[in-house]
C-alpha cells in the first residue's frame, strides 16, 4: 500500500519550453501532496506543499509564476516548470500524505529526471 | 530554523560488520523524526517514524533509537543490497514540512 507514482521518470527538453510533471497516489487518497528537487550528492530539498482545491504553498525562494503547482484531485497533482532554462535541470520528486493517516508519513514517489538543454 | 545533521557522510562496511549512522537534528518542538532509505536514481522509500525520546523501532537488519537530541539507524550484519543513502527528516509541531540531512551514504562490501 502506500504508492506513489510519477510521470515521467525522465524528458529532455529544450531551453524556453515548458514542462509538466504528474504525481499520482494510486492506492490512498492524499490531503497534502509536496514538492521536492534534489541536486546530485545533496539532500531533498522542499519547494512547496499543495492541499487539494487550494493554491499551493511555496518555500522561499521558489518562485510561484515558474513552477506552476495543481492539486485537482485528492489523488494527482502536477507540477509544470514553465520556460525551463538548464539551471532548473534537477531531479524532481514529489511525496503524499495519507488522508487515512494519524501519523505523518510522506511517501515518495519515485522522482523525475529533468534535464534542460 | 530546523536542521538536520547526518554523519557520516559515507560508510563502507564488509558484510556482516554492524555499524550505527548518526542524525543530530535542532527542531523547535519535535512532531515526528523519520528515516528514509534511497537508492540512486529513485525516490525515498519510508523506514521509521520515531516521536519521543526512548522510542525504538526495528525492520529486519535495522533499528531506529531516538533521544531528545539524535537518532542512530543502527545496522546489525548489514548484507550488499542494504547499500543505499540513508536519510532522516524531521518534523515541527504545528507544520508538515520535512526538513532533510544530507544523507549517509552506506556501502556493503560482499
């Protein structure tokens, strides 16, 4: 139980276009779905929290208008990184929070590989 | 501001040899201390969740121990697919947020 899932694992694109990304939980339904980028060798880092049918919440410095976040659903949320340039190549992961859950785990998915020419 | 403080930053062990990875974390009122293990390329996969000091928790060769200033993932005759990078987050009162250590990187040597 418990899984996440991301689409998709890896894209390629080109400078100045824009890229979405889909996180779904397939077997639970998640209150609070977060956003993390990872850079090689260093740890997760959080970019913002989104709650089903509200505007999300950004960490600081993250900038709000280039990485839109959608939480439609209790299960989906999508992260688009909109005119990627190569400094947003990254590696993209995204975790839930079970609506069932008393305790406080985050479950991962498996990430997405972002690589911006 | 919550920090997370992961030591070593890698570990090699031969197989079978036991050893204890090290979270020393600074939080303003702790809700929760999580464990992760990952692999390359993957996301995190969830171990333990630890909430007060005293509280243990074991899964197969690995037992998490909790005090009110650090956590040890101890690893009991560790075998080659225990190899990963093993994280720990902790968690405010009062918010949702994880906040991440760097991680240990954890090598078994057949």
């Amino acid at each position: 139980g418990a899984v996440v899932s991301q689409h998709p694992s890896r894209v390629i694109c080109k400078s100045g276009t824009s890229v979405k990304i889909e996180c779904r939980s397939l077997d639970f339904q998640a209150t609070t779905m977060f956003w993390y980028r990872q850079f090689p060798k260093q740890s997760l880092m959080l970019m913002a929290t989104s709650n089903e049918g509200s505007k999300a919440t950004y960490e600081q410095g993250v900038e709000k208008d280039k990485f839109l976040i959608n939480h439609a659903s209790l299960t989906l949320s999508t992260l688009t990184v909109t005119s990627a340039h190569p400094e947003d190549s990254s590696f993209y992961i995204c975790s839930a929070r079970a609506a069932f859950s008393s305790y406080n785990e985050q479950f991962f998915g498996p990430g997405t590989r972002l690589t911006v020419l | 501001e919550d920090q997370v403080t992961q030591s070593p930053e890698a570990l090699r062990l031969q197989e079978g040899e036991s050893s204890s990875l090290n979270c020393s974390y600074t939080v303003s009122g702790l809700r929760g201390l999580f464990w992760y293990r990952q692999d390359p390329g993957k996301g995190p996969e969830f171990l333990f969740t630890l909430y007060s000091a005293g509280e243990e928790k074991e899964k197969e060769r690995l037992k998490a121990t909790l005090t009110k200033k650090e956590s040890f993932l101890h690893i009991t005759a560790p075998k080659p697919e225990d190899s990963a990078t093993y994280l720990c987050a902790v968690q405010a009162r009062g918010n949702e947020k994880l906040t991440f250590g760097t991680g240990t990187r954890l090598t078994i040597i057949p």
